[in-house]
C-alpha cells in the first residue's frame, strides 16, 4: 500500500510548508515518486495548473512549490480546497481549481461535507498512483472548536490512518509547551496518530535544547525526529506575505555602483506577492514590503502587487495616504509597476458588479484604461514575449479586464497566441495582468535596468547570469539538504512505510 505522513505544526507558519517540501526532496532524491498534498488551504498565493481538460486551474502556491520538489508537474489534487479571503467575513471556495462559491463562517459549515468527500477522493486518487504521499495540515490539529468537521488536520490522519509529525518554530518560543499542549488537547484516537515532533528554527548551541527534548520525550512518549536550523536562504514562494517581514531575502552586493531600491505596498488583502520574489534575487536590488507612505517617496520603485479585493485595497490606499504617496512617485518620473489588481488600481475608473460590487470607482487615473469585472474568472497559463524578442511566461488569475484603452496606449508585452497586446506602458508607468512574469530572466533584467534609468540610478547594473529558476532549484536543494542532515531519515521512512507506531501513550487531559 502507498505510504504515507501528515505534517502538522503547533500553529500558522510553523514550518509546515517548507518540511513537506523538504521531506519531499529527499524522498525525490532517493528515487521514490512523491506526491505533496494538502486537503484544504486558505491563501490569496495560487498557481496556475492546467487540468486533465486543459482549462487552467489554481491550487496553493506552496503546493505548487512543494510538486517542484518532488520533481512532478503540479496537479489539482494536490490542493483540491483553496479558500481565497476577499475579506474578514467572506472566502472565495476553489474546488479541485474552479471558482465554486462565496461562503462565509455560517455557510461554509454547510459546504464542507462535500468538501470533505472531494478532499479525501482526491487523496485516494493520488495513493493509487504515487509511492508516497506527503500531507501538510493547516494551521494547528488542536483546534478543538472546530475538530468536529476537520479533513485537513486529524481529521484526514483518522480518514486516512496517516502517522503525524508536529513541527513547532522556536524562534518565536514555547515550544515546548505548544507541544505537549497540542498532544494533550486532543482525544485518544487522534493521539494515537502522533508519533512525534520536528524542531524548526533553531540557533545556538544543540547541548543546551538537549535536556527540553530529552523531557519533552519523557511527558509525552514521544521523539523529537530532528532540528532544523535556522536558514537565511529560505524565502522563495513564502505562501504568506506575512512571513516575509520586511525585506525580502539575503540582498546581493550590487554589480555596479548603485543600489535599487524597490518599495512592494502591503495590501490588506494582497495576493500572489511571491511576484517580486524574482525581483529580490537580483544583486544590488533591495525589495521591502510597507505600508509607509515615507517608505514609497523614498523608493526608487514602487510595485502595486495583486489583490484579492481591488476595489477595497483601492480605497485603503486612499485612506492612509499611500495612494498620494503613489501619484506623487509617478508625476515625478519615477517608476511605478502594477500587477494585476494593482494594475487594475492604475486606470482611470474600475467597474465592478461582481467582486466589491459597489459599481463604478475612480482609479488612480495614471493609465488611460478601464477595467470591468466579469463573473467568469480569467484562469490560465499565459506566454509572450517583450520588446519584440525577450521571452515572457506568467500566469492570469482575475475577474477583471480591460473594458477600454487608449488606441495609442502601448502594450507591456504580445501574447503569443494573437491575441494582442497585454498591459501597458506610459511613459515610467508599467502595469500587467500577468503574475510571475518576471521570472522569465531576459524580461526582468530589462525591465529593472529601464527602471534604473528611470530612477537615475545609472550606477545599477543587472547582473548577466542570475537565473531565477536556478535559484528556485538552490532553495529546494537546501530544504532537502536540512532534511538529510537534521532528521532521523531512517525513522521517518520507518513512520512512511509502516504506519503510526502502536502503543503510544495517550496524555491527559484529552477530550474522551
């Protein structure tokens, strides 16, 4: 039978993500084929993948990242629920990578059988056809209060008879306690499925966690598999723009006498910010997500990255000063890129019965377009090119388009399918539809070097040879690596292959 493991974390952003992915790696590396999975996922960071159909899809970004591990193309059974928040209240439901439904906290209680059987059909799909499947849970397995319906976290470990891991981050502290309390909270069964635990995070001296490990094995009956040490280098395809901080990455010595600074808005509802991950590789370029208005006058750059709620995102510009901020960065001549909705933002009126539904609202005005919203959602994998020969791949995930443009306007990229021009360019004003588009390397070095001069930054040189896709690669090796040099592979295999281990000890108080 196909094997199998959960990872769990004590809570949001604990690591899951990355050990999946790194477990994935080095089961990749030892020739078995892998599969990563996560039954539902909440995030506003997708991927494009192409379904058996040939329509496109989206799933989790970090699932799509976790696929590249296993060396497999993505699959809509990796992520078959996607929640997309559009607001505190409201989530957009993608269903095996179709837009299905709005839900809210009530209505989503009524959803989620189905929800559920899809997930698990998923899952049993992908066993059938995979040597081992990876599960990542979401968020912590000991949220009682909604245990009842959960399919992603125990719930999927009793469906499944899936062996868990709990990896808990002890940079942010209580580690210990956030693991005996997530063991502990919950009932016989679902402990029975625990076998154990995954440090994240660590600095220091190893002989000084030894004794908290060695107790932390005593009160629970359970091993701690391995410690992971902090890593500076892991930061592409963060699924959380949260867990960015503030700058992105390890910036590069630039390559010639001048830095670029570029300043990345933090939208209250931004979506697929990992778009400047690829602007942050390149040496000399120091990428910072703010929501300081100073932060914007002082940037050589400002990005307007994607939203989940345009027309929302919009007026919070408006209110806290950032959009001023915007326009006063434009009318000077300096460069400003939108990306999607932050492209939609640059026009001169949004029409949207659909997302926001509020109608008609002004834009910035900086682009002679207007943007309508359809209810049929733009999902696909897109290729082009720039400036007449640079290669250009992205990706489209919206329900708003171009309704009119300026016949004189000139296009930011030609789509290879003769369907014309794609975005636009006036004068230092770039803006695009597409994510992802400056992965393509030729792309972004001309891009980033028009917005050097712009700047005047003339001291800013590209550098020739970084490719992104390599350093994606880099990343996955070294997850790989920490997984090989920081756990106990042979126990983790023993877990894959054979199951929960029996007898382990149930720690009160539980739920009975």
């Amino acid at each position: 039978m196909t094997g199998g493991l959960l990872v769990a974390g004590t809570t949001s952003d604990a690591g899951k993500s990355v050990l999946t992915a790194g477990i994935c790696r080095w089961l990749h590396r030892q020739g078995v084929k892998v599969a990563p999975f996560k039954a539902q996922n909440m995030s506003n960071n997708s991927a494009v993948v192409v379904g058996p159909d040939g329509r496109g899809g989206e799933i989790g970004r970090a699932q799509a990242m976790q696929a590249a591990a296993c060396g497999v193309a993505p699959d809509l059974r990796f992520n078959p629920v996607l929640l997309k928040p559009g607001s505190d209240l409201a989530s957009q439901v993608v269903l095996l990578g179709e837009a299905v439904d709005m839900i809210t906290a009530g209505t989503f209680r009524q959803l989620r059988p189905r929800l559920a059987e899809t997930a698990y059909a998923a899952l049993a799909e992908l066993r059938a056809a995979y040597d081992v499947v990876i599960c990542e849970g979401a968020g912590s397995p000991a949220e009682i209060n909604l245990r009842a319906g959960d399919y992603v976290n125990m719930g999927l470990a009793r469906h499944a008879n899936l062996p868990t891991i709990v990896v808990g981050d002890i940079d942010r502290g209580g580690v210990f306690a956030s693991m005996f309390g997530t063991v502990a909270l919950l009932d016989p069964a679902d402990q029975a499925l625990i076998a154990g635990f995954v440090i994240n995070k660590f600095r220091g001296d190893l002989g000084l966690l030894e004794p908290g490990l060695d107790m932390l094995r005593q009160v629970t009956g359970r091993p701690t598999y391995g410690v992971l040490p902090w890593a500076l280098d892991l930061w592409l395809d963060a699924e959380d723009s949260l867990a960015y901080g503030r700058v992105l990455g390890r910036p590069a010595a630039p390559r010639g006498t001048e830095w670029l600074d570029v300043a990345v808005v933090r939208l209250p509802r931004i979506s697929n910010a990992t778009d400047v991950e690829a602007l942050a590789t390149e040496p000399g370029v120091r990428v910072r997500l703010t929501v300081e208005p100073a932060e914007l006058a002082a940037a050589d750059l400002i990005v307007l990255p994607g939203s989940k709620s345009t027309v929302a995102d919009l007026a919070w510009l408006r209110e806290t000063g950032l959009a001023d901020a915007v326009l006063a960065h434009a009318t000077a001549g300096k460069p400003l890129l939108g990306i999607c909705g932050g492209f939609q933002m640059l026009g001169r009126a949004i029409h949207d019965p659909v997302e926001s539904r509020q109608g008609s609202v002004p834009g910035l005005g900086l682009l002679p377009i207007e943007i309508t919203f359809d209810p049929r959602k733009t999902v696909r994998q897109s290729v082009g090119t720039a400036h007449g020969e640079l290669p250009v791949r992205g990706y489209e995930i919206h329900h708003g388009y171009v309704s009119h443009a300026d016949p004189a306007l000139t296009p930011l990229l030609t789509e290879e399918d003769g369907a014309g021009g794609e975005g636009a360019v006036l004068g230092a004003v770039h803006g695009t539809h597409w994510h992802g588009a400056f992965e393509s390397d030729g792309f972004r070095r001309h891009f980033l070097t028009e917005a050097a001069r712009l700047a005047g930054r003339t001291g800013f040189r590209v550098a020739p040879d970084n490719r992104f896709a390599a350093a994606r690669e880099r990343s996955l090796d070294l997850l790989g690596d920490l997984v090989e040099e920081h756990l106990d592979t042979d126990a983790l295999w023993r877990l894959i292959e054979t199951g929960p281990p029996p007898g382990l000890p149930f720690i009160p108080p539980g739920q009975p």
